[in-house]
C-alpha cells in the first residue's frame, strides 16, 4: 500500500469518527440513552410515544331547557330561511362596454369590450318574472338566472327603471311554475326590526345575512325614493337581492352600501334597500305599461339659505323653495311663480325639497292636487294636474333653451359638462356632479381637471344637481374668481379658481 493511499484512508477514518461523536452528543442532548443513539429507521416522536387518554364533555354548557326561547329561535331562523332561499337567484351577465381611445396621432376612436357581471334576484311571480336592480342588468345583451337547485336558465328584460334602480326580468323556462315570494307592506316596517338580507356576494352563491332596519327615509337624490338603511352584511353581488322580514315577505331590494372608500369598497355595517311599495308599484307599471310612470309638476327648488329664506319672508325650514317654473307645464298653468314656497302638498305638509319631489313622483297621473302656497308674505291656495315624467321630457324639448347666449359663453369658457349622479354612485358615498367632458383649451383643461372627477362645491356652497351647478357657475363667474373643489378617486383638492369671464354687455362698454 502507497503512502498516499494510506493517508487517505487515515483522514477518512478521522473524519467517520468525528461525525459519529457529533451525532451522538446531539442524541444523547435530545435525551435518548446511550443504546438508542444507533436506532434508525423511525422517525422522531414514533419511538417513544405513549397513547394519550382523554375524556370528553358529554353535556352542553347549557341545558335545552334552560335556552328554549333561543332554541326556538335557532329553529325558526333556519325555517324561515329554508322556505326563502328557493325563490332567490343568483344572476350572470355578459354586455360590451364603449370606451374612448386616443391613438398616437391625437385621433379619437371608440373601442368595444366584453365585460361580466353578478348579482342577485328574486322571484315575485310563479310565471318566472324576477325583480332585481337597472344597474345588474344596464347594457347587458346576455342573462342568465342560476336556480336554488342549481339549474341555469336564460332570461329576458322586460322594463327598466333607472331611477328607482328596478329592473324586471323574466326566466325563459317553459312549464315550469317557479317558487314566488310576496311582496309585504314596507310601510309597516319599523326601525329595529329583524331582516334578513339573501343574495350572491362575490359570485359565491346563496347567501343569507341577519340585521335590523338601522333607519327608514334615508335620501340620497331627489329623483329617488327614500330607502331602508340595515345592518345586515351586503356585498358587492348582492345587487337585487330581497330584504326579507320574520314572515319571509319581501320588504326591500337591496341596491348598494355606503362606503367612505369609494376605490376599495367593502361592507362598513351600513346597506340601503328600495322599500317594497316602491318596488311593488314599478313592478306593476313595467308589465302593465313596459315602463315606470312617475309624477312630474315642472319645477325646480333649492335647499333653504339665508338670501331665498330672506327673500321669501318664509323664516321655517320646513316647505319649498320654488326657484323657476318651466314654461306650459302643470306648475306654470297652475299659475306657480320663482320665490314661491310650497307650504303643503295634496293636503299633506311640505318638509323639504326632496319630501315634495318624492310626493309629486308618488301621485297618480293625472290626478289634481292642492298646493297651499306662501307668497309675498300670504298664503294662497293654487291646484295642479300632475302629468307623466315620459311627457313632460317631449313638453322639455319642446322649449327653447333658457340659457341666454353670454350664459353659453360663459360655460364654453370654463369648459365643464357634468351630469348628475346616479343612485348606486350617491349610495357608495359619491356626492356633487359628475364631470363628463372637459372642452379643449378651456380654463377647466388648464387646472387638469378630467372626465370622471366630481364636482363637490363652487364657492363653499356643496352642490348636488347640474342645473344647480351651472346657474351658481354661470352666476359666479361672471362677477368674480370662483372656486371649485374636486374629488378624483380618494384625494379632494381645491383647484386654482376660474378666473372672471366678461359679459358681452361688459365688453360693449368697454
């Protein structure tokens, strides 16, 4: 044998003998004995291990007995939600969505896109019609309704309205009867009561939520009705699912939450459902008619300030403030005037603004209604035929524009086009006007203000309408710098005031 080899050998052996002394201090650490450090083959803990003897509880903490009212309770709950869940659908929709493009040469075009969307219906009729929200359905071309039992039919839109933000479908499922729910009296509900809140959040299907009815009559626009505030859990999903009372009756639709982070939205313990008499009633109107029918006067109102409260002689924060009257409509030949106040409404009083819109959407058309008036420091007495809202846009059109030539003047100048908002945007916390387009070269395009952004305030004073926007705008504008604040996404920042615009009657002097 080399002298080489031998070495290598001898290092081998040195290194086996101290791996071997290292392995064993370390078992002989972990606490084995001296003749278990050699034992392969089982895996830690197997060795050793002594079956562990327990004894479980046989009793619940509570006696059956003792809890009857809860047990009962337990029981009925899930009764109750046995019997409802049938009539409860989960909705799937396909449309395309328009968006504008610009290309590297400044050129506009429009592109098309498929989107998809859930959420959720019930059942109101054993021929399958469903009531669900205008907003699930919008622009959809394909829908199709998801049973309790997992069937899956197409459906189709008989009537929309957009703002009540009802939609009525019907499931095209020949001989079948489909289980029906019955609308209840929403009048009748009462702040605390339990509800029970049934829908498809997230898409992940049935699903049933418990609450109260937090608040009644919360407004949120002056083209919708008041709505039921409830705790009970809603998601993005449950869009058009019922809010159901302890007798399994339909007593709301639930159509949005209200969360302070309009970007990322999640449920913070505050839901709103249409009330059921609102939605019984458009119901009846859509298969009756194919659409809703909604009052209308012809009149425009402000909230109360201390200039129209001074102007008016009225010092109450009840009754409405009439600002203008559009011309040959029923308030017009009623003889209703610009600083009038609506004192009561078909023998009813007048709380605010948006208490006499929601009586005016609320009368049967072509019903004569009795106004008491305060005018010039006296009370009149003044009566109405209230027409249909459908008529009264042709009656609209007909007229010509009332915003004088320096008023279009001014608005091209500052650049702004803006829209009101819509229910589920005041519902998910929006508030002001929505901006839509922002002309080119105007002063707005200047302050970088976008379409999309909302118009929260001119002058510190909040607005809420586009009429309201652009008369306070127009009137602003051309005697001062005026000041706007803007909300785009989570930020609200003030942009650099509008400066005058002249009048031409200014420049003509001049």
């Amino acid at each position: 044998m080399n002298e080489g080899f031998r070495r290598f050998v001898v290092l081998l052996g040195v290194f086996v003998l101290a791996f071997l002394a290292v392995f064993a201090f370390r078992r002989v650490q972990d606490g084995e004995g001296l003749f278990d450090i050699f034992k392969f083959g089982k895996k830690d803990g197997q060795e050793n291990f002594v079956p562990e003897s327990y004894t479980l509880s046989t009793e619940p903490a509570l006696d059956p007995g003792d809890v009857k009212i809860l047990a009962r309770l337990d029981e009925e709950y899930a009764r109750l939600t046995e019997a409802v869940v049938p009539s409860v659908v989960s909705l799937h929709t396909e449309g395309m969505k328009r968006r504008l493009m610009r290309d590297w040469f400044g050129r506009v075009f429009e592109d098309r896109y498929p989107v998809k969307g859930i959420g959720s219906g019930v059942i109101v009729s054993k021929e399958g019609h469903v009531v669900t929200n205008q907003h699930v359905t919008d622009g959809k071309t394909e829908i199709r309704v998801t049973m309790h039992d997992g069937k899956s039919y197409p459906a189709v839109v008989i009537g929309e309205d957009r703002a009540l933000d009802i939609a009525v479908i019907r499931i095209k499922a020949k001989g079948r009867e489909f289980p029906s729910l019955k609308f209840g009296d929403s009048d009748r509900v009462r702040q605390g009561q339990q509800t029970f809140a049934i829908g498809n959040p997230f898409g992940l299907g049935e699903t049933v939520t418990r609450g109260i009815i937090s608040a009644k009559e919360r407004t949120l626009s002056d083209k919708q009705r008041d709505l039921f505030q409830t705790d009970a859990a809603i998601n993005p999903g449950n869009s058009g699912g019922p809010l159901i009372n302890i007798f399994g009756e339909i007593i709301g639709i639930n159509v949005a939450i209200y969360s302070p982070d309009t970007v990322n939205q999640g449920f913070v313990g505050i839901g709103f459902s249409i009330p059921s008499n609102d939605v019984w009633e458009v119901f009846e109107q859509i298969l009756s008619v194919g659409r809703a029918t909604r009052g209308w006067l012809g009149v425009q109102s402000y909230d109360w300030e201390p200039w129209s409260q001074k102007e008016t002689g009225w010092q109450e924060e009840k009754g409405a403030f009439i600002v203008d009257v559009v011309p040959k409509s029923p308030a017009f030949h009623a003889g209703l005037k610009p600083f009038d106040v609506i004192m009561s409404y078909d023998g009813m009083e007048v709380e605010s603004r948006l208490h006499f819109f929601s009586l005016i959407q609320r009368t049967k058309i072509g019903k004569e209604v009795t106004m008491e008036v305060w005018r010039k420091r006296k009370k009149i007495k003044l009566s109405a035929t209230v027409i249909d809202a459908e008529e009264s846009e042709a009656l609209v059109r007909q007229e010509p524009a009332t915003r004088s030539a320096t008023d279009e003047r001014i608005i091209q100048n500052i650049g702004l086009k803006v829209q009101e908002l819509t229910l589920l945007q005041r519902t998910r916390g929006g508030r002001g006007v929505l901006v839509t387009a922002v002309f080119p070269g105007s002063q707005a395009q200047q302050r970088n203000i976008r379409p999309g952004d909302l118009i929260l305030r001119i002058n510190n004073v909040s607005i809420g309408q586009p009429v309201d926007f652009y008369t306070r705008l127009v009137a602003s504008a051309a005697v001062q710098e005026t000041a706007v604040v803007v909300q785009r996404g989570r930020g609200t920042y003030r942009v650099r005031p509008f400066e005058r615009v002249s009048r031409m009657d200014d420049e003509e002097e001049r």
